[in-house]
C-alpha cells in the first residue's frame, strides 16, 4: 500500500533508539564492503505498485544514499533555488519526515557535473551521532547532529578545489573513535580524521597529486589488521586508521577514480576510468604486489565482493565475475546503464541499479550468470540501494524535463510490519 503523505500519528510517540543488527549505518552498509547482515533476506522484486511498503516525497536535490539508524531513515539534500543543504530524516516505519536539520545556506559550487549534486555524500552514523559532510564556500564542512537533528558541531575540514568543475562526492567514514575525511586534488588534498565526540582534529596526511573523488575504505582485519584503503592517483594506498601512518602504496588503477576500494581477505580491489580503464587486485600485506588487473571501467560505482569471487557493473550497464585471486573471468552479461550506484548484496542476491531506475537482481553464482527479477522505480537513479530489516529502501526520482521530484521508497513484504 502506498503512502504518499505517511499518518502523522505512526510517528507520533515514537524515539530514536540505539543502533540495531538491522541498521545501516553508513556508505556501504554494516561493514563498509556493500554486503547486508547474513540473515536479512529482502524482497527481490517490486514496482511502484507492489511491494511497496511505503513511499514519501523528499525535498530539493541529492545523490546521497540513505542510512537507517533505529527508528530513522536518514539522508542529506539540497535546495538548489534557495542554496540551501540540509540532513533529513524520516521514519522507519511510517515514511513520515521527522525533522530537517538545514546546515548550510549559500556557498554553493556554481560549476559542476551533470552527475553530482549538492549533497552527494552520504551520511553515516555511530548509533548516537550522524555525521554528515558538504562542500560549500570552496571548503569541506563536517557536522554531527544527534538524533533528533540538534547540531553538536561543525568543523571546517580544509579546502576542496577541483579544478576541472566536477564537484565533491566522498562520504565521510567511521573508523573507530574518528570521522574521516577525504578532500582530493592537486596541491592542498588531504586525508583527514577528526574526534566523533567533540570534532577536534587527530591527524592529517596529504593527498596530491590529481583530483579524485573516491571515498576511504575501513577494510578490517586485513592482512591482520584494519586498514584505511583508498585509490586514486595511479595508486592503491593504505593508512593505518589510528594515527594516519602510511602502510603501503601500490602503483595500480588510473589517475582520477570515484568508487570504493573492496577487500577479501589479504587483497584489496579497486576500478578507475579516468584517463584509462583499469580494475586492480592488490596484496595489501605491504608488498605492493598487483595481483592481476584488467580493462573494464567501473568508474563512479564501486565493486563487490563475496566467498573469493569479484562481481562489478561496467560504466555501459555489463555485469562481470571474476576469480578474486587470480582476475579470471567466469561470467560477463550485458543488463544495461549507465551506472552510478554501487551493488549491494542481500541473501545471496547482487542488486545493481542503474541510473534508469532500474535494479536487476543476480543470484551470486560464479558458475552462471541468473537474473532473478528486473524491478523499476521513477527514471533517474543515483543513489545506492540499503538493505536492512528485512527490508530494501530506494532513493529516486521522476524527471521529466524542468519536473523533478524524488522520492524514498520503502519495499518489502505488505503484509507484516516488521521491526526495524
């Protein structure tokens, strides 16, 4: 059943509560690699007529994908006419908006990519906090709010000037006790973590060389430890998460990339496009050893991987698996693009979504390829899917021409309410 303007009274009464096994509490899920919780099975088909458990309008513009903490949904946006950007969150159950934190007004970049936004980034949260990062005035600006929307604090992280126009997309990331946060391009970049109780800044390392746009990886217990894995500049590079200590560099993918790197036990992954083509297997025990690399171009979505196999959507909508350790082939079949939202994983099923609105679902089979559903919504998709209660929740839009609207979806199975 739809409900395009969600009863005020379902959220009537209702509290944030603590962060459960069925959040979803940053980029890329549970453990920052796109793979849901083992035991949550979601729907793998829908439409705007079925399976839909609620859908509520969101306002101004985004590419964010959402997160679910508790009893939230939550994600940034942006107005463009009023130059205002803002985090907003919405109920779990009932779709209704329960507060709009708005943290920015002006500021915004007058150049930018037909495929960013204003409010790109996602937001992550530690349970208690969310965090959320914006580029304004020409600098990047981290803000955590507790969960009722109230700001704790902001702190100026550093400048961002990307001199080709493109605009800001990495998310900030959780690693420990701090935020980090990647700031990219030629003669000032940074990679920086910050205090997630009072915002104070722990350490910084530079990041020159070119402007790119990929968000940090918390690859844990790799190689026997946690690492912060990030690509870009010709290199897979590793820091340790404590103190901001180079680990190791490896000289692989392009110049420019934009998706996450992902990781299976000792060997990190990572795809490029920009000047070249390029997806990368790298040992990440400090040798710099490249595995094997290839031409395929994931550039804006990241990769997945699952059980020593890599699955990937191609920039022109191909689907790919290859054997983790050595690059070989198994299985390649066109679904269609372009592509900008990364893959998720859910009860053994790959969602990939394309910027059409829409998500093909794959059994993840290395032997063969099998397409389990084709599933719509709107006409534009940019944001990733989340998969969490039992649960999948979708943000797109309806776009026909100067008509823009976006809308959250909450799909699942109508005939029970479960808890979040």
């Amino acid at each position: 059943m739809h409900r395009i303007a969600p009863l005020l009274v379902l959220a009537l009464g209702l509290h944030a509560v603590p962060a459960s096994a069925g959040d979803w509490l940053g980029w890329r899920g549970p453990t920052g690699n796109g793979i849901a919780a083992p035991d949550e099975k979601p729907v793998l088909a829908w439409s705007d007529a079925t399976h839909v458990v609620w859908k509520t309008p969101v306002p101004g513009r985004g590419h964010s994908s959402p997160i679910a903490v508790g009893d939230l949904i939550v994600l940034t946006t942006a107005d463009e006419t009023a130059q205002i950007q803002s985090v907003i969150a919405f109920d779990r159950q009932s779709g209704e908006q329960r507060w709009r934190s708005d943290l920015h007004t002006g500021g915004f970049v007058t150049e930018i990519h037909r495929k960013n936004s204003q409010a790109t980034p996602s937001p992550c949260s530690d349970g208690e906090r969310i965090y959320a990062a914006f580029l304004n005035g020409g600098r990047i600006h981290l803000s955590a709010l507790d969960l009722k929307g109230a700001k704790i604090w902001t702190r100026d992280t550093g400048p961002y000037l990307c001199r080709y126009g493109f605009g800001y997309a990495p998310s900030p990331v959780l690693a420990g006790d701090v935020v980090l946060v990647s700031s990219e391009f030629e003669k000032e970049g940074y990679l920086a973590a910050f205090d997630r109780l009072t915002g104070e800044e722990r350490w910084r390392v530079p990041r020159n060389g070119t402007t790119s746009y990929s968000t940090p990886a918390l690859a844990r217990k790799v190689a026997g430890r946690d690492q912060i894995v990030i690509s870009g500049n010709k290199r897979l590079e590793s820091y340790d998460p404590a103190t901001g200590r180079q680990n190791w560099a490896a000289e692989a993918v392009t110049l420019a990339t934009c998706g996450t790197a992902v990781w299976e036990g000792d060997i990190v992954f990572a795809s490029g496009g920009f000047p070249n083509k390029e997806t990368a297997a790298v040992r990440a025990d400090g040798s710099g050893t490249v595995l094997w690399k290839n031409d395929v171009k994931c550039y804006e979505q990241s990769m997945l991987v699952h059980e020593g196999h890599l699955y990937a959507i191609d920039d022109g909508g191909i689907a790919h698996c290859w054997d983790a350790k050595t690059g070989e082939e198994k299985w390649k079949t066109r679904l269609g693009g372009p592509v900008s939202a990364s893959p998720i994983l859910a009860g053994g099923h790959l969602y990939f979504t394309n910027e059409r609105g829409i998500t093909y679902v794959v059994k993840a089979d290395p032997e063969q390829f099998q397409l389990v559903a084709e599933n719509t919504l709107g006409n534009e998709a940019f944001a990733s899917l989340i998969a969490c209660g039992q649960r999948v929740f979708a943000r797109v839009a309806v776009n026909q021409g100067n008509d823009r609207q976006e809308w959250l979806y909450c799909l699942g199975d109508t005939g029970s309410a479960s808890a979040p």
